[in-house]
C-alpha cells in the first residue's frame, strides 16, 4: 500500500473542505438582508381587517420556548378554525436566536412570529427583522402592559414586539434548608446574604446559597438592581462603561466576597446539576426573574412545600429597589407572508384570552389587568407551602428601577461574557477586572460593527 | 502522406478519438458534479464571502484581504490554534499508540477471546461524538458526577476534570476514547494482508515475535499509520463537538475562541461575523492541507 502524491494532495484538498463545513451553514446566507420591505408605516390595519384575516385562515408558524403558549394555540385554533398554528421549539433564548438569525440572513424558513427576549429584541429591531407594529395599531395598546416591559419593546418610537412576560427579580429560597442552618427571615439585604451565604456554607461545604458560574443576564439584572447604568444607546451611538460606573462597582464589590470564599456552587443554571442540586437541598436559593414558579414546579418537584419566595435583598436598608431578569415579547418576522395574521395571533396571545389562559398555566403577566386582579394576587401554590407569591412578585414589579438599557448587539456581548468576565469566576482575575475586560471586547465588537461608541 | 486510403483513415480516426475522450467525461461526470456541488462550491463561495465584510451599520462592503491579515494578528485565532496544535502532538501519539499496540495484540493470535475484544474496543466509534461527550461530562461532575462519588466513597479529592488546566485533557481522554478502536482497524487491516509465508520464513531464521513485530509488522504498517496520523491531524485541527458540548458544564474553562473551529462556528453564529468567520476557516483548512501534505511526504520518504 503506497500512497500516490496525487492521492496526498486530495486527502489535504479534503481537510480542507471538511474545515470549510464548520462555516458552511453560516455562510449559506450573506444576501446581505434581502427581506421583503413590503409594509409601509402610514398603513393602518383596524380591528376588523384583524377579525376578517382571521376568519380567512391561513397558516402561522410560531417558534416559541415558552411552556403556556401551548395551551393558547389550542384555544386558538378551536376560536379560529381556519387558521393553523404551527408551534416549533427552536431552542431557548440564544439557541433560537441563532437559528433565527441564521433563518433571516438565508431567507428561507423564517417563521411568521417568534418569541425574543426583551433583550435581544433590540438586536432584531436593528437588523430589520421584525416588524414595526405601529401598522397594526399596536401603539393604542399603550397602558394595557406594565411599564418596564412596554418600555422594553420600543424603540426608535416603534412598538417591535408585544410583551408576554415579564421577570422582575425575587428572592426564590428553600425554606427547609435556610431553616436547617438557622436562618429564620430570609436576607433583606446583599451584606445579610452574604452572611447567610457563608454561614450555609461553613457549617455544610456540600451546601451553598446559590449557583453561579458567571450569568450575564444575571450579573446585568444586578448592576441593573445596585442602580448601575453601564449601557447607553442612542440610535446607533453606544457606550458601555463598567469600569466608571458606581453600580457596577457595588455589585463587583460584594459579589468578589462570595467567589473569594468558594461560597457558589460551581454548577451552571439550566445544567442537570443544577436541577439535581435543588432537588437534593445542595442549592438553597435563587434570585431570579417572576417567571421561575413554573420551572421550579416542574423540574423540582421534590420542593414541592419547601420552597419560599421574599423580596429580592436590597442594597440599602429598607430600600425597595428591583430590575427585570428575562421577560419576552412576541415579535412579527419581517419575512412573514401574513404580518396581519400573525399580528392577531400576537394580539390574542398576550392581551385578549391568551394572557389570562397563560396566566392560568403559571406564567407571570406582563399586562395590567391580570397583574392587578385579585384573582391572580391571591392565587396560593401548595408547591409554595400556600404562600401567596404573586403579592411578592407584583410588588418587585413595581419597584423595578428605570433608566436601564441593553446594547443593541447584546446577544453577542453575552455570549462572551465567560470569555472575559467569567474568569473571574475560575480565579483568573477579579470581578471588577472581567467586567472591564468584558467592556472592551464588547467595545471592539461595536466598532467593528460600525457603531459609533463613545 | 497524402494518400487516398490515409485521408479517408485520418478524419475517421479523429472523430473516434473526439468520441472516446467525451465518453471519458460522460464516466466522471457524476462524480465531477458532486465534487462542484459539495467540494468547490463551498470552497469558492467561502472564499468569496471572505473578501467581503458585513456589519450591522453599513452593510457589506469589499474589504480585499483585510480579513486575513486581521486574523493573521488575531491573537484569539492564535490561542485556539496553538491549543490544538498542543492536543495534536500530545493526544495523537498517545491514542496511536495505542492503538498500534492493541492491533499487534489482537493480530498476535495469543489473546482469548479476540473477536469479542476487537468489537468493544472499536464500540465506542459507533457512539456519536455528542453522546459520548454527553455520557463523560456525567463521569467528570464533581459536583454530582462519578468524580464525586469517588471522592466522597474513598474519602479523597480528586483534581476536577473539568477546571481550566486540566480540561483539555479531558477532552483529549474523550476523544482517544472515542477513536482508538476506529485506528486499532486500520492497522490490524493492514497486518492481516502481510504475506504469512514471511511470517513462516521468520520463524525458521528463528527470529521471535519482537524481531518480527520489528523487521516484518512495523514496516508493513507503515503506511497504514501514515492514513491514521492523517486522519488524526484533520480531526484534531478540526475539533469541535468536545469543547462546544463541554461548555455547557464548564462555561469559563471553555471560550468561545476555545479550537479554530469553534471560533469560526461563534463568529458566525453568535457574532454574526460570517465573513471573517470563512477567512478563519480557510487559513485553517489551508494549514490543515500543508500539515497533512508534509506528514504525507515524509511518510513516503522514509518508505523507499
């Protein structure tokens, strides 16, 4: 068996198209936005073109993560017969983002409405992804959602998305296990959790507080919190500054005393072990957006009566201060063949039936009405030893502090928080360093964007 | 010359010759259409894509070849390129080794049992990459994995498999896993078409299994170790499924810049950065190419 120059050079020809498969799928796009531009903003579509495209029927698809919106599409479906819905999960938040991304830059299967967080709505927005909705009427809507999250599917003085829910913080807590340890009231504010982080931890090492291994959308919502804006945009001008900004640097600050004490659990959020973590009492809490009810009920089903949830610990004493953690929208796809339609849809999902329906199934609303009911603020959950946890929630959804923004690439920037901030996290550097460090990369990314970045 | 029989003969002999090479390419032309379709296709269109650059302000506009040097001072290109180029020269070796070593067992016809041996060392090939990672990141939880319940069974700590310094070789320990019964087959095919009357005229010279292992094995494998250093070369420069699976349970031991390859796949898919996502992935398939072809050489070289 000897091998032939010839037979060589096609065996490194071959690596070399094997390379190239990594970008393959990437690259089977670069149009360069071709998208049909075909709505104009003057038009204005009334109720009754709503009510006739859905008597007309016509197929939607809706790429969606969110646990509820099964149940609305079968109402929906059995409310508009004609009109078939075709509910995909493309993955959650990032991993949809990517296929969607990928669906736009090709032009071809893009769905008619998809489910974005508020913060990477911003990123569609610039892409020209999404729709306007202005067209649709969406702007009469204004007072029907809660403030942060209208403020949150605005933009450039269009309306992009229709809130679905919304995330402002709270502090979700075993209390079986705090009790174990002596904790007795939950930590009203960050210097009590730290000592009760330290506490759990030093008499029960196989025990921590919380997970963390370095969460953008987290360590955002903490800064958000401590009253920090590193983030300003206007138009396509932005500025990112951790390392001057006060809040930034009282979140860096506290949040260094629990890496420094190996006091988090070295488990990612969403990883099976965390999970498992909760489950065995191994994680005793966790500060996290008004959605998390439902996914605590499913995936730890053995808290059912343990858990607890009390106001997200302050900053100051007996202050009353939160931010928003996730939260999402359902935005029209510019690609969509049937905006009117799939503008009903959205309609009918987060304001009309739909948003009590979803409501019903454990979802947090986002609109005023049922956020406001009593209905929904007296409901009690077994799974939360009867407590009513939606007077907690609706309270931190008021307090949420204003004036945050995210950048209009903040997809990208949180997929490079690790790379950067992260490190801290393995002892590579501090805090305060990786946030820096997470600073510049997304600076250069925003220049070399052609942002203009102050 | 200008005979009548001859001129009658010549436009005939033409046309025939015209005929045979047209049917030559009627032959490859299936295999020509999917090499254009598949191979050069995508290659052009990288190419073409890599002179190009896409933002998000301003669109897309010829950058020439902008994107190389850019990446050629990318000192995250760099980093993912040297990380493999170390897996390369560490895991390789070990895992053909191996593999080498498991061939000559099995071909030595001492060992019992070694049609079932054969079929479980080469089992963990038939196990897709992203399972086989999936299955070892529950063993390397020192959280709630196997690490850990050694540690707690035994009383010890052991070193966490999946912290910055000590996760590549993890994942080396993944891959040599994966790929050493897939070598073990190449070259245990190779000794078995070794004329055996070699074998009978060693053993009448006297010569014992390490003089035949050295003078008549080794040798007639030779080649056969220079396909399986090929292919090792090609699948470490390309490594991909380990790292992205991995970076789930360790997020900050692996980066985004983590091989080349992942590089190329987070440029493009969470940056957007398509363009130089494709610059990235030509200079690697370009490297790739001339470290196979040298491996290629030599190998053939030492042969005649």
């Amino acid at each position: 068996m000897t091998i032939t120059r010839r037979r060589g050079v096609l065996l490194g020809a071959s690596a070399l198209a094997v390379a190239l498969a990594a970008t393959a799928c990437g690259s089977s796009s670069s149009g360069g936005g071709k998208s049909s531009s075909g709505s104009s903003q003057a038009a204005s579509v009334s109720d009754a073109d709503l009510q006739a495209a859905l008597s007309a029927g016509g197929n939607l698809t809706v790429w969606a993560w969110e646990p509820t919106l099964k149940k609305v599409v079968a109402d929906f479906q059995t409310k508009y017969p004609k009109v078939h819905v075709n509910l995909v999960n493309a993955g959650t938040g990032n991993d949809e983002y990517k296929a969607l991304q990928n669906a736009v830059q090709a032009g071809k299967g893009v769905p008619d409405v998809a489910h974005i967080e508020y913060y990477a709505l911003p990123q569609f927005e610039l892409t020209k992804s999404v729709v306007n909705l202005d067209q649709f009427g969406a702007a009469a809507l204004n007072g029907t959602f809660t403030p942060g999250p209208w403020n949150s599917v605005q933009a450039d003085g269009g309306v992009y998305g229709l809130p679905m829910d919304s995330g402002p913080m709270a502090l979700f807590y075993n209390q079986t296990v705090f009790t174990k340890f002596g904790i007795t009231t939950p930590p009203a504010t960050w210097d009590e959790y730290i000592a009760d982080a330290k506490k759990i931890h030093a008499a029960d090492p196989s025990v921590y507080i919380t997970n963390d291994t370095g969460d953008a959308g987290f360590t955002t919502s903490m800064i958000w919190q401590a009253g920090g804006k590193p983030y300003s945009v206007s138009g396509t001008t932005v500025g990112v500054n951790f390392a001057g900004d006060a809040g930034t640097q009282k979140f860096a600050t506290a949040w260094q005393q629990l890496i420094d004490g190996h006091d988090l659990s070295p488990v990612s959020a969403w990883s099976d072990a965390w999970y498992q973590g909760m489950a065995a009492g191994k994680i005793a809490s966790l500060t996290i957006g008004a959605w998390m009810p439902s996914s605590l009920e499913s995936g730890v089903k053995s808290g059912s009566g343990q858990w607890r949830v009390a106001p997200m610990p302050q900053w100051t004493a007996g202050g009353k201060v939160t931010s928003e953690n996730g939260g999402s929208s359902l935005a029209v796809m510019k690609a969509s063949t049937n905006q009117k339609l799939a503008y009903a849809f959205l309609k009918y999902a987060t304001v009309d039936e739909g948003a009590q329906t979803r409501v019903d199934n454990g979802a947090f609303p986002a609109t005023v009405k049922q956020l406001n009911s009593p209905d929904f603020l007296n409901k009690t959950d077994p799974y939360f030893g009867d407590q009513k946890i939606n007077q907690v929630l609706a309270q931190s959804a008021s307090e949420v502090a204003p004036g945050w923004s995210y950048l209009p690439f903040q997809v990208y920037a949180n997929s490079i928080f690790n790379d950067t901030a992260g490190k801290a996290y393995i002892g590579g550097s501090s805090l305060a360093d990786g946030l820096k460090a997470w600073q510049d990369a997304s600076i250069k990314y925003g220049k070399d964007q052609g942002f203009t970045v102050k | 010359m200008a005979s009548p029989p001859l001129d009658l003969a010549r436009p005939r002999r033409r046309a025939g010759r015209r005929r045979g090479s047209l049917a030559g390419w009627k032959f490859v032309s299936p295999f020509m259409a999917l090499f254009a379709l598949v191979f050069l296709a995508p290659i052009g269109y990288s190419i073409y894509l890599s002179l190009y650059k896409t933002q998000l302000i301003g669109g897309t506009h010829f950058v020439g070849l902008q994107n190389y040097s850019d990446a050629l001072k990318d000192s995250q290109f760099w980093t993912s390129f040297s990380r493999v180029a170390l897996f390369l020269v560490i895991q390789v070796p070990i895992m053909l080794g191996l593999a080498l070593f498991l061939a000559l067992a099995i071909d030595s016809g001492r060992l019992y049992g070694a049609a079932f041996f054969r079929i479980s060392v080469f089992m963990p090939y038939a196990v897709p990459a992203v399972v086989a990672t999936l299955m070892w990141s529950f063993m390397y939880g020192t959280q709630f994995g196997l690490v850990r319940d050694i540690d707690k069974h035994f009383g010890v700590t052991l070193p966490d498999p999946l912290s910055p310094h000590l996760i590549l070789a993890s994942i080396g320990n993944i891959v040599t896993w994966e790929w050493v019964g897939y070598n073990m087959l190449i070259l245990y095919s190779a000794l078995r078409v070794v004329n055996p009357s070699l074998y009978e005229a060693a053993a009448i010279e006297g010569a014992g299994q390490w003089r035949i292992i050295w003078s008549i094995k080794l040798p007639a494998l030779r080649p056969a170790i220079v396909i399986a250093t090929i292919f090792s070369i090609i699948g470490s420069f390309q490594l991909f499924n380990e790292p992205s699976i991995l970076k789930h349970l360790a997020p900050n031991a692996i980066t985004t810049y983590y091989t080349p390859n992942y590089y190329a796949y987070s440029l493009s898919f969470d940056g957007q950065q398509f363009n130089y996502s494709a610059t990235v992935a030509i200079i690697m398939g370009v490297v790739t190419m001339i470290i196979a072809y040298a491996v290629q050489l030599r190998g053939i070289r030492k042969a005649v």
